[in-house]
C-alpha cells in the first residue's frame, strides 16, 4: 500500500513537471500581443504557448459556451465581459500568493467593480472611447459629444461611429446626461428618439474600419478608442482625440483565469510574466494603450508615454465603465438598437 | 453564315474585358499598397519591400508560413473530395432515372448554401463537442467539405443536364462497362463542369473565415483567420505582401497548367 | 430542355440506376451528419428560451418567432400588431442579393461565352483568370474595393481627369456600393457554372438557325437561352443564396446603417445582442424561403424533364 501511494505521487511529480514545461492555451484578441512577447515567455519557462483568437467579446463568449471552455487556460474578456463571465461561473480563482506579482497592479486597478479583489483577473490593457475630428476639416470646438450626436453642417454626413451597441448607447446616455441602465421611460424613448435623429447624419457604423476612414478621409469624424485614434495620428491624418465634457467610456482588457484550464500552474505563470512591468509595457508599446502595472513608465516608447490621446488633460470629465445592467433593462437597451439599425 | 460568326456576338469581348477589369483593379490595389513603406493601407510612403521581408522573417513569419500551409492544404483536400461527392451525386441524380427523394436529396445538396455561415459555425461546434470531437485539422476539413459540396454539385450538374446520353449508350453498345465508359467517355465529356465546381469548391474553402473561425482548434491558423488580426489594430500591409504572394502563387499554376496542357497536345 | 436536348436514350437515363445508393450515400452521409444534425439543433434552439449574451436555456418558448412577427413597442405594452422591422430586413437583402444576382449575369454571361469559344486549349487559362482574384482573402479584396471607389479615390480620379464627371461620385456607403460588392464577390459562381452549360453547346444549331434567317439576337433567345438554362440557374442560385446572407459587402461598402440578414443573425451570435434562438429563428425563416424557392425550381425542372 505505502509502495504503490509512493508510486503514485512519483507519477503525479512526474506529470508535475511535464506541465511546469509543458503548453499553455491562451485565446486571445486578434493582433493583440506582440509574437517577441510570447517568444520570451517561452524562453524564459519553457512553457510552450498556443495562442487560438477571436474578434469579439460576445464570439469569445460564444464559443466558450458552444463546447470550447476547458481547452483554454487564459482568456483576455473586456471588463463587463468578466463581470458575465464570472457570473457564469466560466472563471477560476487564483489566491495572491500563487499571483506573486498582483503587487504591482496600479492601486486603482487592484479593486475593480468588475473582479473585486482581483480574484479571476488581472489587467492586460486599458484605455478610453470617444471621438476624433479631423482637424483640416472643421476646427471649432470638439469638446462635446454634440459633435457625434448633433453635429455641425461641416461634419454633417461625414461620420463614423463604432458598430458597437455598448459604446453608441452609453456615449449618448452620457451626451443627454441619463445613468446607465435607466429604467425611466421617458429617459429611453429620449435616447432613442436621440439616436434615430443622430444617425441621419451618420455616414457609415464601423468598428474595424474605424481608424482607416479617418485615415483615407472617408470620415472627418469618427467614434473611435485612444489607442486606435494614436495610430490614425502616426499614420498621418491630422486627427484630435477629444474627451468631451459629458465623459467618455473606459473600458479594460483582462487576462482572466478560465475554469476547467488545462494547465492551470503555467495559467498563472503567464499572468505574473504579464504583470512584470517591462513586459506590461512591450504590449502598450506595440498596442498602443495603457497597461495597467506600475512602474512601465521607464520602458515606454517615448511617443506613446506622452501621446496626448493616452494622457487626458487635468481638467477632463471623468470616464465610466460599461454596467452590465439585469436582463430585463438589456432588453430595452438591445430594442433601442434593433430599432436604430433596423 | 461561317462558323466563327455565329459564335461571336458583339460586345461580348468588351464585357469579358469590363468583367476582367472589375476583378482585377482592387487586386492592383493590393499589389501596390504590399510595396508601401508606409505602415497605412490608406497612404503612401514610397516604394519598400519592407513587409515581404517582414513576412518571411518577421516574428510573425512560422505563423503565416504554418496559416498559408493549413488553407492550402485544406483547400486542396476539401475541394477534391468535395468535388468527387458531387461528381456521384450528380450522376445519380441525373443519369439513375427518377427515384423516390429525389427533390429532398437536391435540398440537402444545397442546404450548406441556405444556412448562413455563422449559424452553420455555431452549430457545427456544438455538435462537435457533444460528439466529442476535438477540434483541430480534421474539423475543419469535415466542415469544409461539407459546404463545398454544393459549389462543386451544381457546375456538374449543369454540365451533365447538356451531355447527350447516345455517347454513353454508343459506349456500352460497344460492349464497354459501365465504368470504362464513365472514366473514358463520360468524365472527359463532364471535365468543364468537374473542373468549374472543383475551382469553386477551391476557391470557396481558401477564403473561409467564420465556420474555420470556430471549429479549429487552439493554435490552428488558416490564411482567413490570420488575415481578420484586423480588428484591434486595422489591416497592416504584410497582409498585402501575403495577399500577393498568393496571388503570385496561383498565376504560377495557372502558367504551369498551361504548358503541361500545351505539351501533352 | 425538352426541345433539343432530350434525344438522349433511356437507356442513358438511368444507366446509374443500380448505383443509386453508394452514389448519393457519401452526400447523405457528410451533409446529413455534420449539416442536418447540427441544423436540426439551431432549429431546436429556436424554440428555446435565450439566455442573455449568448446562450439557451432549456424550456419551450415562441418568443423569438414572436419577435419576429409580432410588434408590441419598445416597452412591450402596446397592443400586438404585425412587426415590420424584420420584414423589411428581409425585403432589402432580397432586392440587394436580386440586383447583384442581375449584374453577375449581365456580365457573367457575355464572359461565359466568350471563354467558351476560345480555342480549347486556351480555356482553361481563362478559366483560371477568372478564379485567380479569389486567392485574395474576400475582406482583403472589398476593403481594395472600397479604396477604389472612395471619394478622392483612383475611380474618381481617373473619371474626373477623362473629364466624365465634374463632382466625385458618392458611391461609399450607398445601395449601390453593397450591390457592386456583392456583384464582386460572387461574380466566378455565375461565370463558371454557365461556362461549362454553354461549352456543351452545339454550334450547329446556330448555324441552322442562321440558314432560317433568324438574327443572332433571336437565337441566342430562342434557342441557346434554353439549352445553357441549367448553367444561368446554377449560378443565379450560386450568387443569389450567398448574396442573401453576406455580411462582409454590406458592412464594408455599404456603411452597415441598417440591418442585412447577415448582419442581424451575425449581431445574436458574435455581438452584443446575444440572442441565440432569435438568431436560430432568422435563420430557419431564411432557410424556409430558400426551401421553397429551391423545390419550385426542382418541381418545374422536373416538369420540364417530364415533358
């Protein structure tokens, strides 16, 4: 009995460290991470690592819940997508003393409404969604989100905004001053009414486009994220990134530990190799937005540590997360929609 | 009247050039734009070859080099056999008589063409996982050929509606099998037809994106899904350099093609 | 097909009649088990009660075929009458995919025939040529597409430098842009299937009817028309069904202001609306009209066999 116990915990040491070296599957956003990254994490461990993507929050979610959870060991959901995530019980939990590095999660990313405690999560990027004007064609004040959702005759025709029912629906809460997942009647007939009347003046919904209309010109203004706006910038169109007095959305990618992971040591691994602020800041650097680990700064690209879409100005009304609301007021929400598209 | 004269209608050669100009201009687009140096896809930067480099040597290079493996690979397997399940289908529906089903079988040939594509993705995971496969190569080669079929059905079909039974029944008057004729009299007779649907089958798995997108597995890549990084970061012009490698490619089989049909003339 | 093409023997006819079964048997096998059955689960799924973002929960429901049908307001409390907003995403891909389908032959049938008198050596390459574009991923070619036809694009361009127009042509964003996507990217499934119908042709025929007098107008009615039909139906239902359910054109070229049917069964599976069995729904309801259309064409095809 004591041999055949030794036996097995030999063996279990010895499936121990065929997965200290062995893979790791990340399911990833598209173009999201930079290949030198994933080549020194596997240099340094051993480790090698699987990287399967997608192209959405919700197609993540999908595939997930079609068959796919249990084949993933880390995924990297937006911060209403965690709250979902967690509330399907698709997330595992990791303890801080396995997260060595959870220390160096910047203070006001450590307890998020989203994963309070940081129990399932840790940052991989953040940043901010509003809009940019291009600025040889109209050069008043963009300083409110009238520009989107009232615009001038200059811009009239001439804007793109996100084929993102989250970002569209809280950007015009915001512009008409109503809270997030309102029950008032007359606040949603207000939105609606709002949006329908907006779209006239509307040229094209494109999210992955968003950035190459401003680009080409096709739009002279346009919904867009920080980072995406600091690429149309680097490309050449004289863009301004505004964050406009009514507020702007936030919005967080985290590296989440999946349920069911196959290989749940080197998960965790992954996730403290990603929260080594030199490593943090390879992905700002090649993504273009802010990480959420202190002390990046020293490694930063100059151009995107003082990029002026990354670093609002002092004054800047502040940002909000997307809520995720009850069911019942998503389907008002989603109705709005339905009818805006329709 | 000649016999060249009643094949040739006027305008006819215009629109084929008009057709051909239409294919081919956003295809110039994308060769010039792969020699850009600018990063954009919008501007130009002068002229460069700094994004082929990038794909045969860039981080991303084994990542794009395994993709170009997989879809054509996959393209090449699904289309053939694909195009094989049509050709059988085909006679059996046209040269078997009429049989009981038969308006249903001609549904189910052309049900993959009815179902949008990310219905039939979600579906198709589904019944994987509950079946317990595990996704990866062999997935997406089943889904493949499963949708090629009829891309491939209905060119041979058509083909094979028009092809005169007396060939086949001279054939078999002069004591040929049922499969000498098949394989000398009435397969060459269909070749357009097999020829066309196993080019669409081809073409129609190369550029898939959304079935591949869900039923492959981690670490699984095929041209399409690679190609879609597009979304957080907007197409990059290694995109194009890959795009007209392709196309590069393919002109090179077609040239080969035409020799070796030249030669064995 | 009854007039000139049916001469064929009976003995033809059902020369495979013995082999009926191994023939069809790996169709019914590949696409009954890995496209009926899991076709036959999202019909399930459309009678199922959605999980929100995404998902079912397993209990009877008629809500989505509800959704669909029935118009009750934003707040679902006003009295039930016919909903509308479905109704006229249906209407509009079906005009889109229509017009493209009528495009791809204009020109797709010309091409067709062309390539189908070129001498039979040379076929084959053109063939080639008109499958070559598709090695380009189709986002790869529609976004080329829309550089194209953008607004201080090389279209514009070149039509304003011949002086034809003096104002650039607003085509971004417009019907027309997803039509000619459309029109772009489905253009080989019209050449191809008809290519191989007209390569068939007996060009005697022209030639009798050309000692009768007739135009060439009239026989390429009268009597070609008829016999490459097979080919024109083949691909019109190649470049039709694909059309209908396209995404890609519409979002790319068209600006996505409203909703195609691609788009919105794309929006319940991959984007926020997360609404499982109303996507399921959509997509039997699309796969229904198909179905119809699709045994009609088989009815008369029949018919026409009969006769």
């Amino acid at each position: 009995m004591k041999r055949l116990f030794a036996t097995t915990s030999i063996l279990c040491l010895a499936a121990g460290a065929a997965s200290a070296e062995g893979t790791l599957s990340v399911y990833h956003w598209f173009e999201y991470m930079p290949q030198e990254l994933v080549d020194k994490f596997t240099a340094e461990t051993g480790i090698a690592v699987t990287i399967d993507t997608y192209d959405s929050n919700e197609a993540m979610l999908a595939s997930l819940k079609a068959g796919k959870l249990g084949q993933y060991d880390v995924a990297v959901p937006a911060d209403f997508m965690v709250a979902i995530m967690a509330g399907e019980g698709m997330l595992d939990t990791f303890t801080p003393e396995e997260m060595t590095n959870l220390g160096n999660i910047a203070p006001q990313w450590l307890d998020v409404p989203f994963d309070p405690g940081r129990k399932s999560s840790i940052p991989y990027q953040w940043g901010s969604t509003s809009f940019s004007v291009n600025r040889d064609v109209y050069q008043g004040d963009i300083s409110s989100l009238g520009i989107i959702f009232n615009p001038p005759d200059e811009l009239k025709g001439k804007i793109n905004v996100l084929d993102s029912q989250n970002e569209v629906l809280i950007l015009g809460s915001l512009y008409l001053g109503i809270p997030q997942c309102t029950t008032d009647r007359e606040q949603l007939k207000a939105l609606s009414d709002m949006l329908v009347e907006a779209k006239q003046h509307w040229a094209s919904f494109g999210s992955d486009t968003a950035k190459d209309v401003l680009v080409s010109g096709d739009a002279a203004a346009g919904m867009i994220y920080n980072g995406f706006s600091a690429k149309a910038r680097a490309e050449g169109a004289n863009v301004e990134y505004s964050y406009p007095r009514e507020g702007h959305v936030l919005w967080m990618d985290n590296v989440v530990l999946l349920k069911d992971a196959p290989n749940r040591d080197n998960a965790i691994k992954f996730m403290n190799f990603l929260l080594e602020p030199e490593n943090a800041a390879a992905v700002t650097n090649y993504a273009a937005y802010t990480s959420g680990v202190t002390g990046v700064e020293p490694f930063l690209d100059e151009a995107i540590r003082t990029s002026p879409e990354n670093n609002p100005p002092a004054d800047a009304a502040p940002g909000v997360f997307a809520q995720v609301c009850d069911d019942a007021t998503q389907q008002l929400y989603d109705a709005i929609w339905i009818n805006l598209k329709k | 009247m000649a016999l060249r004269s009643v094949r040739h209608y006027p305008g006819f050669l215009a629109v084929t050039v008009l057709c051909l100009v239409v294919l081919y201009a956003p295809l110039v687009v994308v060769t010039a734009y792969s020699f850009n140096d600018s990063p954009s896809i919008t501007t130009w930067g002068g002229l460069s070859l700094r994004w082929y480099v990038d794909v045969f040597t860039g981080p991303e290079a084994p990542r794009f080099r395994a993709a170009a493996w997989n879809s054509l690979s996959i393209a090449f397997l699904a289309a053939t056999i694909a195009t094989g399940i049509a050709t059988a289908a085909a006679l059996a529906m046209l040269r078997a008589g009429k049989f009981k089903g038969r308006s249903l079988t001609f549904a189910l040939i052309n049900l993959p063409l009815m179902v949008p594509e990310i219905v039939i993705a979600v579906a198709t995971l589904i019944f994987f996982t509950m079946i317990g496969f595990t996704t990866g190569y062999l997935t997406i080669l089943i889904a493949h050929i499963t949708f090629c079929i009829p891309f491939a059905y209905l060119p041979i079909a058509a083909r094979l509606q028009g092809i005169d039974g007396s060939y086949e029944a001279a054939a078999r008057d002069l004591y040929a099998t049922r499969a000498q004729s098949f394989f000398l009299v009435l397969l060459p007779l269909m070749a357009p037809g097999v020829v066309s649907g196993y080019l669409l089958a081809f073409i129609i798995s190369l550029d898939d994106f959304i079935i591949t997108n869900f039923v492959k597995g981690a670490g699984m890549e095929t041209l399409p899904t690679a190609i879609f990084g597009s979304v957080k970061q907007g197409i990059k012009p290694n995109i194009m350099a890959i795009s007209t490698l392709m196309l590069a490619v393919s002109i090179l089989f077609v040239t080969l093609s035409y020799f070796i049909n030249r030669k064995g003339r | 097909m009854a007039g000139v093409g049916s001469d064929s023997g009976a003995s033809a006819e059902t020369t495979y009649r013995s082999a009926r079964v191994p023939l069809l048997l790996p169709t019914w096998l590949m696409i009954g088990v890995f496209l009926v059955l899991p076709v036959a689960l999202m019909a399930v799924y459309s009678f199922l009660t959605k999980e929100m973002r995404g998902g079912v929960i397993w209990d009877f429901s008629l809500a989505a075929y509800d959704q669909f049908f029935v118009h009750r307001g934003l707040f679902g409390d006003e009295p039930p009458t016919l909903e509308w907003t479905y109704i006229s995403v249906f209407g509009r891909s079906i005009i889109q995919a229509a017009i493209a389908t009528v495009l791809c032959l204009l020109i797709g049938f010309p091409t067709a025939w062309f390539i189908a008198t070129r001498p039979p050596e040379t076929r084959g390459v053109w063939l080639f040529l008109v499958t070559v574009p598709y090695w380009v991923n189709l986002l790869i070619r529609t976004v080329s597409l829309r550089f194209l036809i953008r607004e201080n694009g090389p279209l514009n361009d070149a039509l304003m430098g011949a002086g034809v127009i003096s104002e650039p042509l607003a085509l971004i964003n417009t019907d027309f842009a997803v039509q000619l996507g459309l029109f772009y990217s489905y253009l080989p499934f019209m050449v191809l299937p008809i290519y191989a119908a007209v390569e068939r042709y007996n060009f005697t025929w022209s030639e009798a009817a050309a000692d009768l007098y007739a135009t060439r107008w009239v026989t390429l009615r009268e009597i070609v028309l008829p016999i490459v039909r097979p080919g024109i139906v083949a691909g019109c239902l190649l470049v039709f069904i694909p059309s209908l359910g396209a995404f890609l054109a519409p979002n790319l070229l068209g600006g996505a202001k409203n909703f195609m049917i691609g788009s919105l069964i794309e929006e319940q599976f991959k984007k926020s609306l997360g609404n499982w069995p109303f996507g399921a729904a959509v997509s039997m309801i699309l796969m229904s009209l198909v179905l119809i259309l699709l045994m009609i064409y088989a009815r008369s095809a029949a018919r026409q066999e009969a006769r």
